[in-house]
C-alpha cells in the first residue's frame, strides 16, 4: 500500500538522516511525503560502497536503481517501498528524471578506490550528489528551477563539503577517503597514513580548505537567502547544522576526529527549528511561522 511505504521513506530518513528529516518537517503537509521518498533513495544509493563486497557489484547495484527510476517514469514498476513512494512524488511534484540520473552517475565515484585529484574534482562529484538533491528537494517543494538555480548550487555545495567533512573518521574506518588528493599532498601527507595509524598531526592542514571552501558556499547562499522562497525552506534549513559544524571544527584547530564536533538530536532540532523560526534561508517579508512549523517538537518525538 502506498501509505506502507511513505512511512518506510520517512521511517528511514528519520533514521538515518534525521537532521533532512526534521528540515522536512517544516514543508507544507502536501509536499513532506515527497521530500521523505526522494531523501530515501539517496540513502538507498548513498550506502552502495558500503553493501558490496567489489565495485562491479557496485556498479551491478546502481545500473538498478537507475532502471528502476527509468521505469517509474516510462510506465514499468519494480516491486520497492521506496519506488513506490517516489513514483507519487515524480507524478504529483513533476521530478526531472535526469536529476536522479546525475545522482546515481556520482555514486558510481563512490566505487573508485583513488582519492579526488583536486577540489574540483570534488565539487564536481557534490554537483552530481548534493546539489541534485537540493535541486530536487525544491522541485517536491513547488520552486522553480531558473531563478533557483545559483542558491541550489551553493546550498548543495556547502551542504556537501560540510558533509564530506563530518564523514571523514566514518570513512576512514572503512578505508575511503574524500579529502581531495592535492589538499594531502600540500599538508605533505600521504592517503596510506590516514588508514595504518592514528591520524597525523598535520591532517588539518588538509582539512583547513575544504572547510573554507564549503563556508564560501554556504556564505553565497545566505546572501541570497532572500531570493528562497518560503514554501522551499524545508530544503535548505539542514544548513544551520552544517554551519554549526564548521564553526565547531574552526574552533578546534580543524581537527575532523574530534568526538565534540558530533551534534545531539536536540542540539541539532534546536537549530533546525530555530533556522525556520528566524527565515535564515528563506525571504524574510513573509508571515510569521505556520502552525506545522510551531509543532515540530511534538512531531518529531
């Protein structure tokens, strides 16, 4: 039933990516099944490297799911609480099919075993993965692509560098590393020592210009936060984390391991709410806040 699986979707964000989740609780109630099918196919593909045993199955994987998104669109249904569920958001919020695409193309990087060359390259990669998310997040949320465009690009950017960051002792764990290859080499560090022995000391060396990348990002974004609309608010808001975090990891001396940069639930409920509340990525002439807004706490619990 499709009710089944809009609870499994937002079950899953909730989850898993419960700082999306509780942005997602700020969308108008007709758009947040949406948001919630469209957040769990990205964890759905997000976790391909780390469910497989070898890249060719990785590969075997993500050829799936995107013959599964083909099908949602040209009429041939695979059996999926997660298709399920994003084949009403694609139908009722007009989804563009080459958007999810773009994602499952970058999660293919997520198979390599060499690090990025460069921060391009990264960024490249987050235009695939995060940007594209953002973009379709605002596209669940009724905004329009073309006067979006420049705010999405920032917002995933930032969204995803931040992310990459936040990712880096979880990575390393597994023996991945996002942390471009050139940034390793101007810190004089090789990708081996990350994985044989306690990080280097001079790691954050490595870490200093991709967090000042993704501040960069997510300072553009706010300077055009007037230009979001409202009623897309809800794709944006997981951002007062991610700043949060970056002034957390500047204060630190940019030390990614450290335990205190993790958030609680609360800590980051609390900025998420308080984000929406303040329109810090939304126009600020609106009115005040929607009743959904005001009950996210009970909500959330």
């Amino acid at each position: 039933m499709l009710s089944d699986s809009r609870s499994y979707c937002a079950a899953e964000v909730r989850r898993l990516d419960r700082e999306r989740y509780l942005a997602a609780l700020f969308a108008p109630g007709g758009r947040r099944d949406a948001l919630f099918a469209l957040y769990a196919f990205g964890l759905e593909t997000a976790k391909t490297a780390e469910v497989v045993s070898e890249p060719l199955l990785g590969e075997i994987r993500l050829q799936w799911w995107r013959d599964a998104v083909d099908g949602i669109y040209d009429g041939s249904m695979r059996e999926h609480p997660v298709l399920e569920a994003l084949a009403e958001a694609i139908e009722t919020c007009g989804l563009e099919r080459l958007s999810f695409h773009a994602i499952l193309d970058g999660r293919a990087a997520d198979l390599r075993e060499r690090p990025f060359e460069n921060p391009g390259a990264l960024e490249d990669y987050l235009t695939q993965t995060a940007v594209s998310t953002v973009e379709l997040a605002c596209q669940a949320l009724g905004a329009e692509n073309g006067a979006m465009e420049p705010i999405v690009r920032e917002a995933g950017l930032g969204f995803g560098l931040a992310g990459v960051l936040r990712a880096i002792p979880f990575h390393v764990g597994q023996r991945r590393l996002y942390v471009p290859l050139s940034s390793m080499t101007e810190a004089g560090i090789a990708p081996a020592a990350l994985f044989d022995r306690a990080p280097p000391g001079n790691f954050a060396e490595a870490v200093k210009p991709i967090a000042a990348r993704a501040r960069r990002h997510i300072d553009a974004l706010r300077r055009r936060r007037h230009d979001i609309p409202v009623g897309a608010r809800a794709a944006f808001l997981s951002l007062a984390v991610s700043e949060a975090y970056l002034r957390r990891l500047a204060r630190n001396g940019h030390d990614a391991f450290d335990p205190g940069l993790a958030f609680s639930p609360l800590a980051a409920q609390l900025r998420i709410a308080r984000a929406a509340m303040t329109r810090r990525y939304s126009a600020a002439s609106d009115s005040g806040p929607d009743q959904r807004s005001r009950s996210i706490s009970a909500r959330s619990q």
